[in-house]
C-alpha cells in the first residue's frame, strides 16, 4: 500500500519542478504552464490528505482552486496575447514597460 | 508490490517525467504537449485516491479548457514555420541546484512529520452527492463567488486581448 508521505513527495518535486520553470524558463508561456504544474501539484497533495482523511472537504478546496487556476489561465494568456502585440516577443527580460 | 503500487509508480513516472519536459524542453509546442500528459497522470493519481468526480473534472477543465487555451496561447505569439519556437539554452546547473535544495527541504518536512491517518476510508460512491451538498449548504458563498470570478475573468480577458480599436 502506497502511504501519504509517498504522495506528498510526489507532489513536492512536481511543485519545485514548476518553481524552477518559472525561476529559469523566460518564455512567458513555459512559466505560465509551470505556474499550472504547481497548482496541480498542491491540489494532488489536497486530494491526498484528504484520502487519508477519510473526508471529502479537501475535494471541495480543489474545485475553487481549478476554478481559479481556469479564471487565471484565461486572463494570463490575454495578457501574454496582448503583451505580444505590442512588443513582438514573450521574452520575460524584453518586457519591461512598467520599469522606469 | 501489488497492483495498486504498480500503477501509482507508472502515474508518478508519468506526472514527473512529462513535468520535467514542459520545464526543460526547448520547443514551446513539445512543452504544451507535455502539459497534457503530465495533467492526465495527475488526473489518474486523483482515480487511486478515489476522488473519481474530481479526475473527471480534472480531465474536462485542464486537459480539454486549460491546455486548449495554452495552445491557442501559442499559436498566436510563436510564428510557426519559424525558428522562432525554439526558446534560449536553459541554465542546468542554478535549476538543478534550486531542485535538489528546495525539493529535499519540502520532502524531508513531508517525510519526517507523523502525519495523521483516518481508519475509516472514504466511500467511493458517495464522493460526487457529497461534494454537492457541501457547495449548497457549507460553502454556498464560495460558490457564488467562484461563479462571479470566472464571469469577470471571461469578460476581463476578451477585454484585454481584443485588438483596439481607433477613433
């Protein structure tokens, strides 16, 4: 039988996975899918407690952090689209227009 | 082993090795692509942990709304017969150095801590009418609120991405 700790690390390297996506990547896009990676990741660790729990709350708290992480994957991606339209680049380091 | 470990090893190896090409890979497309699978092992880790009506939405609002709209994202800002869709040279040696750090601080914490665990498991066929009542009855506001977000969210982002207009 798999424990919760097995779980728990799962979800612990696939969140620093995304972590070093957003810190190394500079494609907008890429730290926007790692930025997704580490949501998933802290809803597989909600999902694991509340397993072995034996209570169906953690469940609950996934569903309004989808519901987020779907409202966020809307407006980033029109910030990125927008941001291309104006700049020609999703280069992180080339996007500097609220630096003065 | 038995089976049950089987297939949680498979779906891990899934999730982490498809999560290492959407960080590390050079193409933007090979990434998105990757992002698929990596949701679907998630997706099947939440099956053995038997929140089955979570899997599914799993499988509806990342695989088939998230990920659409990420590939949507990139069509449109990469140039597609272009070289463009390569992205620069990745440095190894800080990302590995982050990755050992943090992932062993996070998962020494997760390991050394005595987690408490439930005799009672939770009842697979009652998990959706559960979920139902808790978000009419306990968390009915933040229900509400979660319908308010996405409509804003939907309008703000055909706002911001419809191109101007002059005059």
């Amino acid at each position: 039988m798999i424990s919760v700790e097995q779980y728990l690390a799962l979800s612990a390297v696939m969140f620093v996975i995304g972590v070093v996506g957003v810190l190394v990547r500079r494609n907008a896009i890429i730290v926007f899918m790692s930025i997704e990676l580490m949501l998933n990741s802290v809803n597989l660790t909600l999902v694991a407690f509340s397993a072995y729990l034996g209570d169906v709350t953690g469940q609950m708290l996934v569903f309004f952090v989808m519901t987020v992480a779907a409202a966020e994957a809307a407006v980033g991606l029109a910030i990125i689209i927008a941001l291309y339209r104006i700049r020609q680049t999703v280069n992180i380091d080339d996007i500097n227009i609220l630096k003065w | 082993m038995d089976l049950y470990a089987i297939i949680f090893y498979l779906f891990a190896v899934i999730t982490l090795g498809s999560a290492t090409i959407v960080v590390f890979s050079k193409n933007v497309v090979y990434s998105a692509f990757a992002l698929l699978f990596a949701l679907f092992g998630v997706a099947g880790l939440y099956v053995l942990l038997m929140a089955d009506f979570l899997a599914i939405t799993q499988l509806l609002v990342y695989v088939g709304g998230i990920l659409v709209l990420v590939l949507f994202g990139v069509m449109l800002t990469t140039k597609v017969f272009d070289v463009q869709m390569k992205t620069k040279t990745i440095q190894m040696v800080p990302a590995v150095a982050i990755l050992g750090l943090l992932s062993g601080t996070i998962v020494g914490v997760f390991w050394s801590t005595d987690w408490y665990i439930s005799e009672n498991p939770i009842d697979v066929a009652k998990t959706a009418p559960q979920i139902g009542n808790m978000l009419l009855t306990t968390y009915l506001l933040p229900f509400e609120i979660a319908s308010v977000v996405l409509l804003v969210a939907l309008i703000g982002a055909a706002m911001i991405a419809r191109r101007e207009r002059k005059g």
